[in-house]
C-alpha cells in the first residue's frame, strides 16, 4: 500500500503586488486600488513591452484619485536575463513602481 506524499500548506502573505501583462488597464487600476484598500503599499511590476502600460497604471491612480492621497513610492528598473525558445538568452527591463498611501 502506498501513502501519499503529505501535503504542504504555504502561508501566503498579503499579495501586495501587481504584475502587469496584456489585459486592459483599467483592470490593473482597479486591481491596484482594491489592494490598496487593504494594503498600505502596492507595487506595480512589469517587464519589457508592458513597462509603458505599468506606468501609466500608476499615473491613473496618482491623476485621477488626487483626493485619495496616493502617491508614487520607490521606482526600481532593472533587467532581466530571459532564455528564448531557440536557447539564446537575452536581457528584458524590468520597472517596479510603488504606490503608498499619503
């Protein structure tokens, strides 16, 4: 008789971050906002071609919530190296965007 491997529970803490892909943005927006009810920082994350995309998320939020009391936290950008489908690697920005609660 055989046993099954015992199961492993992970705590997750809060998700307090956003990845941002090909969606529309405002369900990024709204992703954001909903985890900024609950969190008091959220970080917008994004790579390559939807870097443009994440900033504009954040600009969303600071421009049209102005009564919220957002504001723009630490900006990270980086890279990335990403292995290709045919095997050669290459480097991919990277942009992390915090938001706060004033």
């Amino acid at each position: 008789m055989s046993e099954a491997p015992p199961t492993t529970q992970h705590k997750e803490g809060p998700r307090d971050a956003i990845y941002i892909g090909k969606k529309p943005l405002m369900a990024y927006v709204t992703s954001t906002l909903i985890q900024l009810a609950n969190q008091p920082v959220v970080t917008i994350k994004a790579r390559g071609l939807s870097i443009g995309r994440a900033v504009d998320v954040s600009q969303i939020i600071l421009k049209r919530m102005e009564n919220a009391g957002y504001k723009i936290g630490d900006v990270r950008i980086g890279s990335e190296t990403v292995q290709s489908e045919d095997g050669r690697t290459r480097n991919v920005s990277t942009i992390e965007i915090e938001i706060r609660k004033a």
